[in-house]
C-alpha cells in the first residue's frame, strides 16, 4: 500500500540484479570445479580489524549486519546484544539481517542507496545440509554462493563492507565478535 501512494514498485530492484549475476556466476564456477572461492580480506571473529571498520564510521552513517547461516534463538540473542552494543557506541541505525532473504529486504537500499551502509557481513562453515534437486550443490553452497554474490556487488559499488568468518560454530564465533567489539568506542 505504501508503495503504491509513493508511486514505487516495489518489485523492481535494478540495483540487486548485480548481486543475482555474480550468484549465478559463482553457481556456474561451483558446477564446473566443485568449489567456490574464497574472497580476499575476510577476516575472523576476533580480528582487531572489524573495530577499526566500525570504527570508521560517520554521523548519518547505518550499519547493516547481515548473517548468512541458519537462524536460531541463540544467533537471534546474539546478533541483537551486537546489534545494540554497536548502536549504542557507535551512535548509529542498525539492521540485522539473515541471508540471503536480507538481500531482498534491503538489498537495493544497501546497493542502490546512498552510500552511508557500513556492512557486516557474516558467513560460517556449512556443517547440515540438504541437496538442492538436480543441482550438484546444496542449499548451504547456495546460500553461501549468494552471500558472495552480495559481497561482490557491494564492494563493486565501493560500499564499505566487511566479511567474518564466523568459522563451523556460529555461536561461538558470534559470542567472540561480541567480545571483540566491547573494544568499540573506548
């Protein structure tokens, strides 16, 4: 309805049709080698580098944190204590997100929009998985495939973005980044 008094479509996302390209582009990659690559400057949990990112940010600024691994009580506990450390040191708008339905969210905001994002984006190791049918990868390798499609597009559109590497526990590579950003703002 909003959209529709804003006269906006809501389904139109030019912006996001990037990450789509560089997601097919790595599922093409994946087919052919069995593996997706490994993207440079990702960093672990308690890499001192993550508060320096932060860190940078801007009045006006947002920070977006978008984890692309399974929701559960626990990461839902955990990304909001992040959440809130963050908008409360940093003085910023915060959004959490879980991939990849985050990228139909606020994907064309974070591509499209002003580029006042600060991302974070968080993946980890698939450990359970399910095979997508007639497709020689998973559901996990997709989803993972469309968190580097995300970051690919970002980072094309010059958006300061940040990938952890939350490692084959989520939470307690969150609980370390919880750690870690208690260095924020002192």
């Amino acid at each position: 309805m909003a959209a529709s008094l804003l006269e906006v479509n809501p389904f139109d996302e030019p912006e996001t049709v990037a990450a789509r390209q560089a997601t097919t582009r790595l599922l093409d990659g994946y087919r052919q080698t069995g593996q997706l690559p490994s993207p440079p400057g990702v960093v672990a949990p308690a890499d001192a580098a993550i508060v320096k990112h932060l860190a940078a940010a801007k009045p006006g600024d947002y920070l977006a944190i978008d984890a692309f691994f399974q929701p559960t009580p626990e990461r839902d506990r955990l990304l909001g204590s992040i959440r809130t450390l963050c908008r409360d040191r940093l003085r910023l708008a915060t959004t959490v997100g879980y991939g990849p339905r985050c990228l139909h969210v606020a994907g064309q905001l974070h591509q499209g929009g002003p580029s006042t994002g600060i991302f974070l984006q968080l993946g980890a190791s698939v450990t359970a998985d399910l095979p997508v049918p007639d497709e020689p990868f998973t559901f996990g390798v997709l989803r993972d495939a469309q968190g580097l499609g995300d970051l690919e597009a970002l980072q094309a559109r010059g958006r300061r973005v940040l990938r952890v590497d939350c490692g084959p526990d989520p939470d307690a590579g969150l609980a370390t980044l919880l750690e870690t950003l208690g260095a924020l703002g002192q």
